[in-house]
C-alpha cells in the first residue's frame, strides 16, 4: 500500500498570516486561532473544509482532529461538504421576512431550479437560507463571501445573479 | 433634536481614519486618563454615570467592572462583544463601521480602569469586512503610541486583537463568548463561577457590548456626573436604537433615553411612521428575545401613561403588559404581518441557535418550532396553544443560559396578546394559508 | 465547615462541596436524581437539568432565596443554605418538564434496549415521568454505528450528557470521539470512520445512562436481570482488575465496573478484563454483588437465596 503524504499546504502568505493570529494569544493557548484559521482555510480551499484539510490544520496548531472537528460543525459558517462557486446566503430571520425576503427566496429558487442548501448542477451557486446577519435595517439581504448586498428586490437580484455569472465563468 | 454622543461625529468624512478622528478630539479621553486619573478613579467616573450594560441585559457596568478579581500574578482581560447577533440588532455594526475608533479608544480606558493588558474583540465572523475596518484602525493607533508599550509614558501596557466567530447566536452570551474565544465551542459554562473571577483561560475577565465601551469615552470626557444628568432616571445616557420592519426610515439612531415611544416610532427624525400608510400592529422594542407588544400597549402603558424608551417605562407592566429595551433591535410590525408566521420563525430562529448542551433549550426549542411549523401551516390542533405555553414555562428559568429565556418569551407573549390570531389559524386552516387575520382587537384593559 | 439544610435535614459538609453531594451523604429520598453529573468525571454536570432544586435561603450571611432553580451538582452549598428537592413543588414541576424533555426524542424502544433493566432514564422516568406523551412530532432518528470492535453507538438513545466525551479526555489518552454539531442536531461521534481504540475505551459503556453506548461482545445475549452479577477480582496488569461478572449458570455473559448506588462505576477497569476476560476460571469470585432491593436486577432473589444457603451452612457447622 502506498502512503500519501498530506498534500495540502497553505500559501506561504496565509502561513505568514496564521502566525500572525497565533501570536495574538499567550504561549499554549493557540487553540484560540482556530475559529479564524478555519475561516482562512475555507476561503483558500474551495469554500469547504475537507477532512484532509482539518487534520492538517489540527496538526498546525497541535490539537486533536475531534477538537477540530466538534468545532467546524458547530458554527454555521462553515462547509463541511463541496459548495459552489457562489455561495449565497440569504437571511430569512423575522425582520427580514417583513420586508419580503421570502419572495426573494422563492424567486432564487425559480430562477436558479434549486432549493436552501442545493447547488446548481453547473457547480456555480449554492442557496443558502440562514438566521438574522445584523442588517435588519437593511433588508432584503444576503452575503456572499464577505460582501453583505442588502435592499435587494428583484430587479437588484437578477442583476446581480448575472454579473456573478459573468465574474465566475 | 435629541444629544448625540456616541454618533456625534459620524457624518464627518472619514472620521473611521486616525488623522480625521484624532483631529476631532478623539483620543483625548486616554490623554485624560493615562495623565490624570488612577485606574479606580476611571471606575468610579463610569459608576457614577449609571452607564448600563448596552448588549441587553442592562446591568450597570460600573458594578461589574467592581466584581473583577485581582489575584496577584494573574492577568485579566476585558473583552468586546461585538457578537451583535439578536434579530433586530445592528447598531454595533454601525458604530464600527462608521467611527472605528471610538471603540477603540473605549476599550483602552476600559482596559486601563481593569488593569487589563491584553484586550479583545470578538466579533461575528459574519462581520469579517467590519473586523478588517478594526483592525486597520488598530493599526493606525499603535503606530501612533496609544497602544503597546508605556502608553503616553504612563507606564501602562495595552494590546488589542480582533477575533472573529463563525456563526452562532449562542456566543453573544458572555461565557459561550469566552468558550469561543478559546477556539471552542460555543457552550455557555456554568456560572458560577462568574467571569469576573474565572473568566478566559481561568482568567478574571470582564465582558462589555461595544456601545457600552464606546460610551466610556464620553464619561471620561464629561464626567461622570455630568453623564448621568442626560437621560431619566435610572436609564442614564444615550442608547443607540436599530429600527426595522416595517417603518418609513429604518435604521439606526441614537437616542436620549427618556423619549416616548410615540415620538421615536412616528416622527420623522426617527422611524417616521409606518410604510405605505398602514396601521401598526405590534412592536418588538428590544430585540427578537423581549416580548411582543400589541399596538395599544405600544406607545401607552397599560395605565394609559406614555410608554418612553427608557429601561423602566418599557418594561412597565411586567410580562403581562410590558417588554424590555433589551439590546435596542426596534422591530415594528404593520398591519399585514402575521404574528404566527413571526413567532413560528424567530422559534426557528432559537432552535436553530440552541447550543444543545442542556436538555430543557435543546429539546423545547425544536419542539416549540415544530408545533408552531404546524399551526403556521393549517395543521394545528387547539391543545397546541396551551402545549406551546407549558413548553416555554418549562424552558424559562431551568436553562444553563438566558437562550432558553429568550426563545421562550417571544413564544408566550404572543400567545399572551394574540391568542385569537392562534385560534383563527388552527379553526380556519385554509385561510390562514393565504390571508391575514388582521389586526388585534383592542381588549378593554383592566388597570 | 458550612451547614446545609435539605429537606429538612442538616447536615455539615466541607468547604466547596456541591448540594448534591451533600445530599448523597445523607443518602435517601433527598438525592436529586442525575443524568449527566458523575462525580469521578471533572467538569461533568450542569447539563441534563434533572438535578435541579430550589434555594430557599442563599446563606447566613445572605438569606436571599436564588431566584431560579440551581443545578445541585453545580451549585455548592454556603452555611446556613436551606435547599428543597422533594419538598418543593416547583421543583417537582420542573423535572417533571425535564424528564419529558429527555424522552421527547427518546425512542422509548427499551423492550429492545440492552440497558433495559439498568437504565438511568428508565428509572427516572418512572419516579418522575407521566404517563402518555404531548409529542405528535416525528422523533430525531440517527443510524446506529460501530465504534470499534467492542461498542455500538445508538445515537437516537443518547441524552448529551457529554459523559462518555469526559471519560475519552480524562481516563484515556488519546479521545477521537466527541460532540459535533449542535442544538438538537448535536451528536456524539468520530466525524470520520474511526475506531475509538483505547485499552480504556470501554469505560464509556458502563458510564452512559441510557442505552446509547453498549457492549458489542454482550449485545443481545440475555436480559440483565436473568444474569447473577458477582464480584470477582483478577490479576490484571492495566488495571485494578475489580469488576462485577455478570453470569448465567457458569458462564460469564459481561464484565462490567463496580457500580455503586448512584450507578456510577467504583474504578475504571480496563478492555481486557472487560470484553477478553470471560473464562471464569481467570477470576476470584468473592461473592454476589450487593444490588438495590428496588433494582428488577434483584427480582431474582439470588442474594437471598445464597444467604439462606450460607446460615444452613452455618447452622450445620454449628
């Protein structure tokens, strides 16, 4: 049998910066970075976390994998399996339900052919519903990767699909 | 015109930059006290000016701060709260956004009144393009000597970091915040014991909303004394108020406290009325968790007086008539919204946000979301209302954290003022799927 | 030393101990029950809510009653506390809410269960519990999985205790278990397929309260209550070698830890004893373990009966 070793590694600036974060907590408490370090590997790594690659980051800040692992499935942030390109996540809390959020999701739906937590067969989006993301004042809203867009109809929502097709084919 | 303290000098460009903020007198408080004031006389300004906690549960900071414990050898730590995460809520955001540095500059008098010497930010991580804004701004401040080492030749050491979450309603709660921090879960802990003695890494630590910090910056300028005298009574201060749903002109604004509900809700300055020329049907006053208040327990109390936004006069009344400012997350409710639908989602809300470490919030969540999922859609029995009341009854006090408090209220308040609209949805299954059932009759109130 | 009071009944104990152990050491009608709290686990407690009492009087110094109902397990006493469990209707309500909290998900499937007969939650459920159910919702179902050669986890059974996760951290080295997920999606697990490999690994067996996590090597092969537990003891180089035999006739069916009247175990023992050890010529037996006379274990009699064998014995030497 062949042993592989892990293949996976951070580019030299997301190591420089993952030092960076550690240092910003007492010697021995570098646990502390790896809610941010997850963060910065999901944003490298294809939007998700592998199993591969939460060991390695397991291995980087000497932890157990569990540890690693009871942590990214908690937080609804990250993605434990492959997402698309574009992952939309669209706040279906209370206020913005008042302000009509749940026409917008149903029009996602119609346009796009796919349901909350769906990915379109091209691989290009994937339609997340997710709770309140503090732009109540603001909606309808969604975030896509660290961009909030916000006062969304659906005019603003085509428009926007499209210009993400382009940027992304 | 209402006295802006904390959103003063947000409309000049670029105060979120050093230059522009230090040119408008910014960081003359640290100048104050670094200078001129002990680390307790700081705290006893703070005490003086009945600052109360701004994240929601309202208690006086001053106090807490006083809890800290200083054992010998033992770092402490002040953390920001920048989890703002209750429905309703982005009033931090805004603050942040608009002038980094206040809070900034409140953290280091914070930090300097606790004898902290490592500080931090914890923040949503849904808010990442917000942590970026901080940390260029805590940048700007430790090149120009405000934090790191003998600040201003005081002697006084101090180190600020930004760490984000990553999704989860759960770690605004103060010990789940610390659990988080540690790069844990977020499972409240046990109190006691209480933060302030056993707080992050087992350190004594204090943990402050980020308005509650950034007000510090006006106490030390103005005094304490000077501070208490804004505001009424035992709400001291300006509060920054989030208002959404279905007004003219959400937003956030700031606000003495002491203005009536009436002037904040229909005048222009403020939430400008309802839209589209629709009646008000209910009000949320302080964030999703607070209960609900149908129209006529809105601007009124239950004893005819004006209901003003201060903590006492919301909350006039008790549970049976009144709410709570809470974190300040203003959501109104026109005529056209169904209360159903709302509370079935914000119980989706806190099942979906429950930690599930104990038994009443992890199983009670789900169950209520799951009852109310049903009437919501035309499946609901009459025993389903009274079931719904025994289940946030049994959930509202025996929790490890307020969670199972916040995700009970919502549930039985509405219940408490809109049981007819409960009632209509589960006799008129059918209907409820496509019409509203209106506005709720004004009972005669016994007083 | 500070003095507590719990239903009625005094009693000092040492600085820093919890209500509930101070009610263990009167023992009786006044122990709160537990479901999550296991004194030889650090950090464990807090969770299940079961334990839960009511503080009628904070202390001497400050006789302010607490305002909400307090984990015993959690909540330690100060002098001149006064607490009530049984006597306080608010308590009795709120375990009543609690225990129906608990069983709501619960599959309820003990004719099937190998903890039938031994289960925590069995047991609690009938002291506290009501009769019938208001849940008309579907119940959260999980797949059952192996973890390793010797236990099944059955993850709908699991109440989150988080007891087995504590006894991974603390009593092995090497924990690839834990809790992921959250709210009521939480579950106990290894994320990837993983063996939980450990020489004492199986501990996690005899902790669990409910039928979640059960012996493969005894799975299915007799009610607990047709079985003779007995103590017996080996010489075992991991362990203490102390352990309850569990026997049918001459055979030994399991090998479990020594537990004691609040079900918890007296010490770890390890997997060879637990699951490799069945010969019964490898053992010393030193006699029927001392089961509660309210336990179905002892519907048997068998104690009786071996007394009654041992006066006639007695009686025929004398």
């Amino acid at each position: 049998m062949e042993t592989t070793e892990s293949k996976i590694q951070f580019k030299p600036e997301s190591l420089a910066e993952i030092d960076r974060i550690i240092k910003q907590f007492p010697e021995g408490k570098q646990k502390s970075a790896l809610i941010r370090i997850l963060h910065i590997a999901q944003h490298e790594f294809g939007n998700w976390l592998s199993v591969e690659l939460m060991d390695y980051i397991a291995d980087l800040l000497k932890i157990k994998p569990i540890e690693v692992y009871e942590v990214a499935s908690f937080y609804s942030m990250y993605n434990l399996n492959p997402v698309g390109k574009v992952v939309m996540e669209v706040c279906h809390t209370g206020p913005c339900c008042l302000v009509g959020v749940e026409k917008l999701i149903k029009h996602i739906e119609n346009t796009l052919n796919i349901k909350p937590g769906e990915t379109t067969a091209d691989g290009m989006f994937t339609l997340k519903t997710v709770e309140c993301l503090g732009a109540c004042g603001y909606g309808p809203m969604m975030q896509i990767g660290e961009t909030y867009h916000e006062k969304l109809n659906i005019e603003k929502l085509d428009n926007l699909l499209s210009v993400l097709r382009q940027q992304n084919s | 015109m209402g006295r802006k303290i904390l959103l003063e000098k947000t409309d000049i460009e670029n105060i979120h930059t050093y230059n522009v903020y230090r040119k408008e007198g910014g960081y003359s408080a640290v100048e104050k006290a670094l200078k001129k004031m002990t680390p307790d006389e700081v705290v006893e300004e703070v005490k003086k000016s009945g600052l109360r906690g701004r994240g929601g549960a309202g208690f006086p900071a001053g106090m807490k701060w006083s809890f800290i414990a200083k054992p010998e050898g033992v770092p402490r730590y002040l953390l920001c709260n920048a989890d703002e995460s209750e429905p309703g809520t982005f009033k931090d955001r805004f603050l942040m956004e608009k002038i980094p540095h206040l809070l900034i500059e409140g953290m280091i008098l914070s930090s300097y009144a606790l004898g902290c010497n490592t500080s931090y930010i914890y923040i949503r991580g849904e808010y990442m393009w917000i942590l970026r804004i901080l940390e260029k701004a805590l940048a700007e401040a430790r090149q120009h000597g405000w934090l790191g080492k003998n600040i201003l030749n005081s002697g006084y050491n101090l180190e600020i970091y930004v760490s984000p979450g990553a999704g989860a309603y759960i770690c605004g709660e103060e010990t789940a915040l610390i659990e988080s921090l540690e790069g844990k879960r977020g499972n409240p802990r046990m109190k006691p014991p209480f933060p302030a003695v056993k707080g992050l890494w087992q350190s004594p630590t204090v943990v402050n909303n980020v308005e509650t910090l950034s007000s510090v910056v006006s106490i030390v300028n103005i005094g304490g004394d000077e501070y208490a005298k804004i505001g009424l009574g035992k709400s001291t201060g300006t509060k920054l108020i989030s208002a959404c749903g279905n007004i003219r002109k959400p937003g956030v604004y700031e606000i003495e406290l002491g203005l009536s509900v009436e002037e904040f809700l229909y005048s222009d300055e403020y939430c400008g009325g309802i839209n589209d020329g629709k009646r008000l049907k209910a009000c949320i006053p302080g964030g999703s968790s607070v209960p609900v208040l149908p129209h006529y327990l809105v601007t009124k109390t239950a004893k005819g007086e004006q209901r003003l936004m201060t903590y006492e006069s919301l909350s006039d009344g008790g549970f049976a008539t009144g709410s709570m400012l809470g974190s300040g997350g203003f959501i109104v409710f026109d005529e056209d919204q169904c209360i159903v639908r709302n509370t079935w989602n914000f119980s989706r809300f806190y099942h979906h946000e429950s930690c599930g470490q104990c038994s009443p919030c992890r199983e009670g969540t789900g169950w209520m979301d799951k009852v109310l999922h049903r009437i919501e859609y035309g499946k609901g029995n009459m025993r389903d209302i009274d079931l719904l009341v025994s289940i946030s009854k049994n959930i509202e006090g025996n929790t490890i954290c307020p969670l199972g408090d916040a995700a009970a209220w919502p549930v039985a308040s509405a219940i408490r003022h809109f049981r007819e609209e409960f009632e209509w949805h589960i006799s008129e299954p059918v209907k409820c799927l496509e019409k509203n059932y209106g506005l709720v009759k004004e009972p005669i109130l016994e007083v | 030393m500070p003095k507590v009071t719990i239903d009625g009944i005094t009693i000092e104990v040492e600085e820093g101990t919890t209500i509930m152990n101070a009610a263990r050491k009167v023992g009786g009608e006044i122990v709160p029950p537990a479901m999550c709290y296991y004194s030889k686990l650090n950090k464990s407690g807090g969770k299940c809510r079961t334990c839960l009492v009511e503080v009628t009087k904070g202390s001497e110094k400050d006789p302010r009653p607490m305002p909400k109902l307090v984990a015993s397990c959690s909540t330690t006493v100060m002098d001149g506390m006064e607490v009530s469990n049984k006597t306080s209707q608010k308590v009795l309500d709120a375990r009543k809410g609690v225990v129906e909290f608990l069983l709501i998900n619960h599959p309820l499937d003990c004719p099937v269960c190998d903890q039938a007969g031994e289960c925590d939650l069995q047991n609690l459920s009938y002291e506290h519990g009501t009769e019938g159910t208001r849940f008309e919702e579907k119940k959260r179902v999980f797949d059952k999985i192996d973890i390793g050669k010797y236990i099944q986890l059955h993850m709908t059974r699991c109440i989150m205790c988080y007891r087995c996760v504590y006894t991974a951290d603390q009593i092995t080295n090497e924990r690839v278990h834990g809790v992921l997920k959250r709210g009521d999606a939480s579950e106990i697990g290894t994320y990837i397929e993983k063996a939980i490999d450990n020489d004492f690994c199986g501990n996690v067996i005899d902790v669990c309260p409910v039928g979640a996590l059960t012996d493969k090597t005894f799975r299915f092969k007799s009610r607990v209550w047709f079985l003779n537990p007995m103590d017996a003891h080996r010489n075992c180089d991991k362990c203490c070698g102390k352990a309850v035999v569990w026997m049918f006739g001459d055979e030994i069916y399991r090998v479990t830890g020594r537990k004691d009247q609040y079900a918890e175990v007296e010490e770890f023992i390890c997997n060879t004893c637990r699951f490799e050890t069945k010969d019964l010529a490898k053992w010393t037996i030193e006699g029927p373990r001392q089961i509660s006379r309210e336990s179905v274990i002892s519907q048997g009699h068998y104690v009786t009966h071996l007394s009654k064998i041992e006066n006639k014995n007695k009686e025929k030497i004398e």
